[in-house]
C-alpha cells in the first residue's frame, strides 16, 4: 500500500509541473519585430541640392516591409509610403520628381528648399511581425554664406568721438553668425565696445588711440562659413585744448557767454563814451581848419550842433571861418591868442566877479591850442 500511494503522490506532482514547463518553453522562443537603426540623427542640407535620411532595419520576416515617411508638423505631413521602394499612391505635388526609396527603408530628397527644413519620422512593419520599428531625423536647409565686408562711413576718426559704427554685410546667407575681430583676434569684453542684438552691427563709444586697427567680420551658418577682408581705422590725436574743452571747459565757456549777454552798460560809462566820441569828431574838424583853405572839402563844413556841445574855443574857431570869406585872417598864432581872450572873457560870469571852472574839455583843447602855437612859431623862425 505504501507504494502505491508513493506512485500515486509522484504522478499528481509532475502534472502540477507540466503548465510552468510549458510557459517557460514559450517564453524562450524569440519575440519577432522590427529593429531600425541610424548612424545620424541631424543632417543639415543645401539649397538647390540632396539629403540622404539613411536608416537600417533588420526583422526575422521575410516579407517586404512597409515603410511610411512623415514630416512631423502642427499636423503630420506624409512625405511618402511603400511597400519595399514600390511607392503607394499618389505623392504630394512639392514632392513629385524629388523621392527616391531604397530597400533598407532610407529616404533621398533631391533640389532641397526651405520648406523641407523639419524632423522627419519613418515607420516600418511587416505584416508576421508583432512590433513596428520607429526612427526620427532632423534636417536643416539653409543658403550657404557670401563673403561678408565690413562697412563705415569713414575709416578716419578723431580721438574722443562719441561713436564709431562698423557693419559687417552679406548678400546670401541663412541663419548667419557674426564674430567681430580686432587684428586677427575675436574682440575682447570692453564696456566701450557695443554690438547690436545679432551682433551684425559694431558701435565704439569714446573712441581712444588704441582702437586704431584693423577690423573684420566672420559670418557662419551651418554649412558654410565667411570672413571680411580687413579694414583699416585710423584714429587721429586730438589737440590739448579741445581736451581741456571737453573736459570741463565748455561749462566755462557757456558761464562767460551768458555773463556777456547780460551785461549792459551803466549810465557813467555811456556818458564817458559820448563825450570821447565828440572830442574825436573836434580833432576831426580841427585837423581840416589848419590846412590850407584850397584843400578843405566844400562837404566838411563844421556842424553848428557839434560845436554847441564843446564850448567857447569851438564857437572861436567857427568864428575865425566865417570871418574868413569876408577878407584876409590875421596869422593862425594872432588867431589862436584873440580866441583866448574871447574864451577867457565868456567864462567869466556877469556881476559874480568871479571865474567859473572850466570843464576838463575845455582843458584839453587849450592844451592842444598851446602846442599848436608853439609849433607854428617855431616854423615861422
């Protein structure tokens, strides 16, 4: 009996065991899909000319794939599907004439535009196969770079100028990168030194001795790359003085220009100023009265207003010029003494007994007669 039951126990153990073995055989039989691989994941493309969007798979089925091409958009565009390179359906009109399909599921585009710049996303199945392989590729499309020169309204500046502006200009070019350059080397950090927000535009302030040099650009997209030729600027010294100006002079000399066009002269000094004016203007007619009679001009004539604002040796001298159309006149000493004696006696007032003061004009005229008088004898001897 108790072999029996030992049998027994032994054939219900092995038929619990029978679906774990079975499971474990299953599991280790090989899941079938589809494997894709790529050697680049961004391409960058050329106006005008072809992109290979290269892709690998590998599946243990033997039938065609089925490849599908997408341009990942707002909304997905379908670029192309096939089953193996046997195209279906009818492409897209931007596409027709530029796709071409190779077994191992790789797309070329051909005469690229910049409309095909995206991320492009390829599926591949097989029909006996449980998984879908998926591969996703950027491509960029851009216009190769021209060769960039450096532009300035003028390559002399003086010292000390507020700004001093360098553009670095291309014809084509996508995408451009500018570097700026100060004798073959990229510029270095200078609070002076200001470039636009895509650096294209370069703008010293203050400019100083040392940024005489020579400068030039480099531009570069993804594809290409350009550099200026060099350009010279030449800085020029200014003078001390313009540096005195700019530094503090110009609040001096604006302080003097203003003290000027408020100042106005006192009464005192305009006073002073008119009776030089008439004293001018006696010595003036004085100096005609002693020449001879055929050369005094018919037009210089003595004023009678003018000679009422100097005094008696003026009237005296009027005098003696009326007198001389009548007849001959005594000898210019004779003349000169009898003008004296009038003077002496019209500053003597009637009944004060007393002689006035004469003014500092009169003074100076008779001073003028005295030496006058003296020189005129001495020519007579």
């Amino acid at each position: 009996m108790k072999r029996e039951r030992g049998a027994l126990s032994r054939a219900f153990s092995a038929l619990h065991l029978t679906p774990f073995v079975y499971l474990l055989l299953i599991q280790t039989e090989p899941l079938q899909g589809v494997n894709i691989t790529s050697q680049v994941r961004l391409i960058h493309g050329t106006v005008g000319k072809s992109a290979l969007l290269s892709v690998q798979y590998s599946s243990t089925s033997s039938d065609k794939p089925v490849v599908k091409w997408q341009l990942k958009r707002d909304k997905p565009v379908t670029v192309v599907q096939s089953i193996g390179t046997e195209i279906i359906g009818t492409l897209r009109p931007d596409y027709r004439d530029r796709i071409r399909l190779f077994e191992n599921g790789s797309l070329l585009l051909s005469d690229l535009q910049l409309s095909d710049e995206g991320t492009y996303e390829v599926e591949i199945s097989i029909t006996d196969d449980t998984f879908t392989g998926e591969k996703t590729i950027n491509l960029t499309v851009d216009v190769p770079i021209s060769r960039p020169q450096v532009l300035v309204a003028s390559t002399t500046v003086l010292e000390l100028s507020e700004a001093f502006t360098l553009n670095c200009s291309h014809e084509n070019g996508t995408k451009p990168s500018y570097t700026w350059l100060k004798d073959g080397k990229p510029l270095l950090n200078d609070s002076r030194m200001l470039l636009s927000s895509n650096q294209k535009v370069l703008t010293i302030t203050r400019v100083l001795m040392e940024d005489d040099d020579l400068y030039s650009c480099v531009v570069e997209n993804p594809i290409s790359q350009g550099r200026s030729l060099p350009i010279k600027v030449t800085v020029y010294r200014r003078s001390s003085l313009y540096i005195i100006l700019s530094t503090g002079g110009i609040f001096l000399l604006v302080t003097l220009v203003t003290v000027c066009a408020c100042w106005k002269p006192s009464k005192k000094s305009r006073k002073k100023k008119l009776e030089k004016q008439n004293s001018l203007e006696y010595m003036d007619q004085h100096d005609d009265s002693l020449k001879p009679e055929g050369e005094l001009p018919a037009a210089h004539s003595p004023n009678p207003s003018s000679l009422r604002s100097v005094g008696c040796w003026e009237k005296a001298e009027l005098g003696h010029k009326e007198a001389s159309s009548a007849g001959p006149l005594p000898p210019p000493t004779a003349r000169r003494l009898q003008s004296r004696e009038r003077c002496g006696q019209a500053d003597t007032l009637p009944g004060s007994g007393e002689q006035e003061r004469k003014s500092p004009m009169a003074l100076y005229i008779l001073k003028d007669r005295v030496s006058s008088s003296g020189l005129g004898a001495l020519q007579a001897r």
